[in-house]
C-alpha cells in the first residue's frame, strides 16, 4: 500500500496524495543553447518523461523557461542554487515549480522572499537534500552523512518554509549510497506526510546507473514510498525515463507489455536472445496491458509461463504459441514474431487480456 502523503501540483501534474508515480528528467544541454534544450525537451516528451527539470546558473538562462514551455506541453521544475534572485525571477518567468535547498540561498529574509513569491504564483518548492552538501552541524551531530543527518537537514529546511505560511512542498533525499538513500527515505516517510520525489544520486553510468536505481527506487516504490522519481544517469536523459518506467512497470505501478523470457540453456532450440529482443522491441509500440512471454523450449512452455496471457515456446525451427497456458498453433521460426504481434494487437483490441479467453483463429492457422 502506498503511502498517504499531501498532494501538490506541478502545472497541470498531481504529485502525491494517491496520485500515479511520475517520472521525471534533467535537461543537460548548454544553457546559452535554447535550440538544443528545446530539441532535447521535445523528445524527453515524446519519450514519456513527464516532470522536466533545468538548471538556470544564471541571469542569462532565465530565457530558457518560456523558450522551453513553448515547446512541450510538460511542467517545468527552475534548479536553483544558491542565488535566491534566480528563484524569483524564475517564477516571473512561468516556470512550474522550484527546486532549491533553502540552507544554501543566504538567510531566512530570502527564503521568506521565495515561499511568498511561489505561494502567490502557485507554484511548490521541492527542498532537495543531499548527502554530500548537508550542514556542517548536522554533520557533527550524527557523525557524517547518514540517513539521520540528512532527514534533520529535510525537516530543518522544511521548518524555513513553513515559518513563513509555505506548505506547498515536496522532498527529495539523496546519497550516492544507495543503502543509505533506501535509509534516509524510509526514515523520513515515518515522521512527515510531504510527497518524496525519490532517486539515488550521482549513480554513474546507463549500465551501473540503472542498476543502482531500480534497486533504490524499486526498493522503496515496493514500500509505498515515492510520488515521483528521477533516474540520474550518465547518459542521455531520455534513457533515464525509458529506466524510470521500466521500473514504474517492474514493480506494478505502470501499465504496458510486460515481456517475460526464460534463461536459454542446452535445450534451446531456437535463437532466444535474439527472438526475445525482437518481440520486446515490436510489444513496446502496443499500447496495452499484456504479459507475454518467450520460452526456450517445451519444459519452459506453456505450463511454466500459463499465467502470460499468450507466449511462445520453442521448438526445432518452430514455436508453439499459446494462450492461457494453452497451445493454439505451431508456426515456422521465421512467423513466429509476425504471428506473436498480431495475436497480441487481437488480444488487446477485443479486451481479452487475463480473462483467458481464447482468441477465434483463422482457419489456415488452425493445426
């Protein structure tokens, strides 16, 4: 069960107070370059990110905020450090919502000017904490980084905005660690109801990186925590959403083909690898909710993989498909693809999804 936090609303976007995990992305184009941000935030749209973070250094990058809502139909989240003007002038701009760290922008009165400038604007604050910048006296108090120090330094920072009638807020708590990111997390969830954007930092590359965060991520998503999260990868950015609804999917909270496969082994008599490839890369076009699997050979068929809603397994030169757990026809190798889209594209299009109906068959294909 998801825990019950506060909603807020980033654009026209709910986070938190029960709504869908949203995944989110970081422009990492020049910010001087409005064209190449632009371009990069059109096809992190079109790959499905649906939170867009900048970061604005600077007077100079404040152009990017208009330029960027031109083009897509995404919130925009203003990154901010250490210059509260830059906060300010970026709600005038239009941005969404402002991630600061309100110990960094220089005292209480600047602070009290920020919360007063969003709160009229409508527009939330995301405190982000962070275990390689926490305060020097949270750090001598718990000895270092660890999840206590960071969650103190959250509700501190939290305290700053609320003394001044700001409640619009969401967390985020982040160590390169991603035990202690997992720790922080859950320590925090326990004491406050404010929404948790949710990722393990500086998490390396798309191989490490990914890896790192699906089980940090995926950690606590499997405890009800996190509203919406951010893969940060070393990489393009669209591969941190592709990453983030893959895990968003893994653990339940996202719909779509869910292709499962068997390890190959001696018995397999077809191309696994390759085959599995290809029906996962034609099942991320469909747009629906199917499991279907791909297995080696008649051991992992049919009986093994009943709870797919239909699936292949492999023969000499030939797959059998099966829906159900039951077998509805044999085909060619080289038809086996073709066939498994088609059957899939059916199941989807007359809603047979598990309920276990099985598909009418043209009469050619009939054994």
């Amino acid at each position: 069960m998801r825990k019950n936090t506060r909603k807020i609303m980033v654009g026209g976007l709910a986070v938190g107070g029960g709504a869908p995990v949203s995944v989110q992305s970081m422009l990492c184009a020049p910010p001087g370059d409005i064209p190449a941000n632009t371009v990069q935030a059109a096809a992190l749209e079109a790959a499905g990110c649906q939170v867009l973070r900048v970061a604005i250094p600077d007077r100079t990058s404040i152009p990017l905020i208009p330029a960027i809502k031109r083009a897509v139909n995404i919130p925009l989240v203003a990154d901010i450090h250490f210059d509260y003007k830059l906060a300010l002038e970026s709600v005038a701009a239009g941005v969404d919502k402002i991630r600061i760290n309100p110990g960094n922008i220089g005292g209480e009165d600047r602070v009290a000017q920020v919360a007063r400038a969003c709160r009229e604007k409508g527009i939330p604050i995301r405190v982000g904490v962070n275990a390689g910048s926490l305060e020097k006296e949270a750090l001598a108090r718990h000895g270092g980084p660890t999840p206590a120090a960071m969650v103190e330094s959250a509700l501190n920072q939290i305290g700053m905005l609320e003394r001044h009638d700001f409640y619009e807020i969401a967390v985020s708590l982040k160590s390169s660690d991603v035990a202690g990111t997992v720790a922080a997390c859950r320590l925090f969830a326990e004491v406050s109801d404010y929404p948790q954007h949710i990722g393990v930092t500086e998490s390396g590359t798309e191989r490490m990186g990914t890896i790192k965060s699906a089980i940090g991520i995926g950690s606590l998503l499997l405890d009800g925590i996190g509203d919406t999260i951010r893969v940060s990868l070393t990489a393009d950015p669209v591969a941190e959403v592709k990453a983030g609804i893959d895990i968003l999917r893994a653990v339940g909270l996202r719909g779509g083909v869910n292709v499962i496969s068997c390890p190959t082994c001696g018995r397999c008599k077809i191309d696994l690898i390759a085959l599995t490839q290809s029906v996962e890369s034609a099942m991320s076009e469909l747009a629906g909710d199917l499991t279907v699997a791909v297995m080696g050979c008649a051991v992992n068929g049919p009986g093994e993989a009943a709870h797919a809603d239909i699936g292949v397994a492999g023969g000499d030169g030939e797959g059998l498909l099966f829906a159900g757990g039951k077998v509805i026809e044999k085909v060619p190798q080289n038809e086996i693809l073709p066939r498994l889209v088609t059957l899939a594209k059916e199941m989807i299009a007359k809603n047979l999804v598990h309920k276990r109906e099985m598909p009418a068959l043209s009469p050619d294909k009939e054994n």
